[in-house]
C-alpha cells in the first residue's frame, strides 16, 4: 500500500488478501471493484517476477512467488494504507459486512493511564496524544502490519515524522503516569530500540548519523538545547521523539496491552493519527472495535481524553463508504456522523464524492439538459480557430506567450514612450517580468525567437491571443519605409513590416525578422 502512489501489500498480507474477501473474486473482478471504489489496481506480481524483469530470471531463483498486489491509494484515505483498513473498506461498500461501530472506553478516573506534558516541551514538540490497545493478540501479520502502517503514516501525514511521531510501547513492562517532558541531552541515558547498551542522548545521536533509516529524522532536534523525552513513574525512557523508542518498551508477538502516544507539532495531525493507529487494530482486541482512552494533562492544568470520540450511525450509499447516516426533521435533511477512519472528510462535497462511488460513476446516465438553448462557440473564438488550422497548415508554429510583461518589452525595446502606448499597469507587480498587460503580440514572439536562436532558420511563428489597450490608436516601431497599415472595412485593424533594428538588437537577435499584427475582432 502506498499514500498518494502506488505500494505493495507485504507477502504475508497478500497472501491472505484475497481469502479475506471471500468468496475470492478473479483478478479482473477484482480489479473492476478496485475501479469502482475509486482504486486503481496497479499490477499483481510477486517479487521472483520483480527480480526477474529488473536483473534476469538467473537471480531471481530462490526468490519468493507470493502473490503481491500493487494498489494506488488516494492521498486523503489514510485509512486505506494498511491490510485491515482496505479489506474493511471492501467489504462494506460491497455490503459483506456491517460498519464497524468504534467504542471508546474510559476507565475510572484512577485507573486511566495518563500523559503528563510539562512546559519545557513548548519550544520543541508542544503537543501529545495517547491511547490503549487492550488484550489485542498478535500473529507475525497482524504485527508486521502494525508496524508497517506506522511507517506509512511517519512517511506521509506526519511529514516524515516532522508533525507527528508515532510510538507505540508493551504496557505491561512500564507503569503510569507517563512524563512528556524535555532535557538536556547530557541528562537524557537508556538503551535504544534494539541495542544492547544504554546511550546518552547526545552518542544516540552520533550512533545513527550514519544509520540509513534514522539519520534522515535527525535534523528535527539536534540543534535544540533540550531533547524530548518520554518517562514512565518508575524513570524508564519510552521514547525519545521523533528519534527512537527505548528497547525497555517495544512491542512483540507476545504483547497484549499496547500504550500509543503521538507527539507532534500539529495537534490536528496528532489526533488523526491517533485514530487512525486504533481504529485498524482495534479489530485485534478481545472485544474488538474498542480503544481504551488516556487522559493527557496539559502545562495549563487542563486535561483532554483520547482517541477523538466519533459516533456512528443508516442510508444505504453512505454506510457503503462507512458512513452512517439517518434522516432528520421533515424528512428533508441527512444526519452523518464521520467516523475516526474519515480524516478526509472535511467537507459536504467529500461526502457527496462518497455517494457518487458508492453509486458508482458508470451508473451516471449522460443525458442532455433540461435547458432552452445549446451552447455554441463565440464568433470571435470561432474565427480564432479557423485561423489557428490555416497558419498551422501553412507552416507556422504556434506560440503561446504571457499576457503580461515588462514595460520595456512594450514601449523602450520598441522603440517607444512608455506614456503612448496607453498601456494598463499592474498596481503592484512581483517581478520587472510582469509590470503591465501586453499591448501587442510582438515582444512576446520576439522573446520566443531569441529563446530559440540555435533552431535551424526559418523561424516561422504566431499567436493568437488577447492583448489589452486603454485605447486603440498604439503604434509599433517597424522600420521606416518597410512597414504597412492593414485596413479592412474602412478602419485600421493592423500593421506588417520588417522589425527595426534596434528592436532587433535590444531583443538580443543577431538575424532580420518580419511581422504582420492585425486585430480579427473586426471580422466577427
């Protein structure tokens, strides 16, 4: 799986992907369904089939055949980057199973864990959120994909652990309340996440400078005079955000109780986050949909409960996307309530996309609108057209240039005032490149050519486009005795010549150029 691209499941995960689908569609059923729910099924392939194309089938022999799917996730559905959150979503819009109805269950107030954030975080990582996973059971999937959806969410809404770190600690070896606090990294000492000895903060940083996965989160805090830090009531170091988490804590197949906390820059992200972790693998717990929350205690004194309470709740396109819904007052309005997994709606148009998918685009009838009249292009756009084939046909190469530039451009390289050209300027342009709106065509070409001098000769170009006058009597500067007025219908409508020197000179050509500027409004 992938955020904004494609991904790969993981080869146990593909492995049992399709047995939790049942009954198992063929891939092109499959695919059609990715269609439909607004993925796109990239490939099927298996990492034997990869090695193979990429370095020959001599080395990929011993390589794994597992069938592994590549799916184009969306950038917002963050709940769709893990195996649980996919075959989840699936399976309601294909209505096998209910939505799942998440519960948040909040202890008695001595017995909720408890985050403590203390002032000194302010300056560094100023936010936290925490959670319970309770009696979750593990299998070597389940935890691979835990660990994988972290990842996924470091690389992508935590923006590379920049906003939000995750950390995700055995419960059962350390014992609230927990401290999020910060410290001089000389004060900071314990074993880091898989190493066999304990480190000071500063020679945990020396250790993975070097480290190919860590050393790219490094930035984030070693210039900071404190580092944070995350201590249990017995001192023991659970993390030390956004780096690494102590080894005293980490999780394993045998773990039961799972104590998450997300610390961040953007409290906003910290909570999806949160929400995100729990809603995939609350599936796991004994009673299965249901998070214990933690109470997190503030510099301030005040205290907020989490994860983020969302209810759930009945119409039938809806539910398909997971979001429950009923009617309201007279029958004319629709109650949703979004749950946790839906950090992507945030807006009504996000729900109505969800009720097109889940209707499905194909099933759109086009049909002609119930208007009085049918459009028809402009007169003017129409001749501009006509005209675009003709030059076209006869050789010449369109181009397309700013409707805005220089003063220069219009008037001094010209050969003119910038005063007579009666051009309308830009009250408060961003660049000398862009001062006023173009009151001919002619600079722009001119810059086209001299973008394009070592083109082989000859450069026939045009443009068909607006230009903006305060009056209609502008002039250009062609050569004295080489130049031509264009009337038609009695009234001036454009000029040809050969350009003047000079104007050659200051647009940087080294070669004699000819143009011919008319105005076709006069013709519609």
């Amino acid at each position: 799986m992938a955020w904004g691209g494609t991904g790969t499941l993981g080869e146990g995960q593909a492995s049992g992907f399709r047995a939790l689908l049942p009954p198992a569609p063929p891939d092109e059923e499959f695919d059609e369904l990715c269609f439909e729910f607004g993925l796109e099924l990239d490939e099927i392939t298996s990492e034997k089939d990869i090695i193979s194309k990429e370095k020959g089938e001599e080395k990929a022999k011993g390589a794994s055949d597992v069938v592994l799917y590549k799916i184009d996730v969306p950038a917002n559905r963050y709940d769709l980057l893990c195996l649980e959150g996919l075959v989840r979503g699936l399976q309601v819009f294909t209505e096998r199973i209910n939505v799942p109805r998440y519960e948040k269950i909040i202890p008695a107030e001595g017995e909720r864990q408890k985050l403590i954030i203390t002032e000194q975080t302010a300056q560094i990582r100023p936010h936290a959120v925490a959670a319970v996973l309770r009696n979750i059971t593990f299998t070597k999937d389940r935890y691979d994909s835990f660990i994988d959806l972290q990842e996924k969410l470091h690389q992508n809404i935590c923006r590379k652990r920049a906003l939000v770190a995750i950390g995700t600690h055995d419960l059962d070896t350390i014992s609230g309340p927990f401290t999020f606090t910060a410290k001089a990294p000389s004060e900071i000492k314990f074993k880091p996440l898989n190493q066999s000895q304990e480190y000071t903060a500063s020679q945990i940083m020396d250790l993975y400078r070097t480290d190919s996965h860590l050393r790219h989160y490094l930035h984030l805090i070693e210039n900071k005079p404190r580092y944070p830090v995350i201590y249990d009531s017995n001192g023991v170091v659970l993390s030390m955000p956004p780096i690494i988490n102590g080894d005293h804590t980490k999780i394993s197949l045998s773990t039961r109780n799972v104590f998450i906390e997300c610390t961040g820059t953007d409290i906003t992200k910290a909570k999806i986050v949160l929400d995100i972790i729990v809603t995939m693998f609350s599936e796991y717990c004994e009673k299965p949909f249901t998070v214990e929350a933690a109470e997190v205690v503030y510099p301030n004194g005040k205290t907020h409960i989490y994860p983020v309470s969302t209810a759930l709740g009945y119409l039938r396109l809806l539910t398909r996307m997971c979001l429950k819904s009923h009617v309201t007052g007279n029958g004319n309005q629709i109650e949703i309530e979004i749950p946790p997994t839906r950090a992507d709606i945030i807006h009504a148009c996000d729900i109505v996309e969800d009720a097109a998918i889940a209707y499905g685009y194909n099933n759109i009838q086009m049909v002609i609108p119930k208007t009085y009249t049918i459009a028809n292009q402009l007169p003017l756009n129409k001749l501009a057209e006509l005209l675009r084939l003709d030059l076209a046909a006869a050789g010449f190469t369109e181009a397309l240039t700013f409707a805005l530039c220089s003063q220069e451009d219009i008037a001094d390289k010209l050969g003119m005032d910038i005063s007579a050209t009666n051009a309308v300027r830009i009250a408060n342009p961003k660049t000398a490149e862009f001062q006023v709106a173009r009151t001919t065509l002619l600079p722009g070409l001119l810059k086209t050519i001299a973008s394009n001098r070592k083109m082989p000769l000859p450069l026939k170009l045009f443009e068909i486009s607006d230009i903006v006058v305060k009056d209609p009597n502008t002039g250009t500067a062609f050569f004295p005795g080489r130049c031509a007025e264009v009337f038609a219908k009695g009234q001036s409508v454009g000029k040809l010549g050969v350009i003047h020197p000079d104007v050659i000179t200051k647009f940087e050509l080294t070669m004699p150029c000819s143009a011919l500027e008319i105005n076709i409004e006069p013709f519609v």
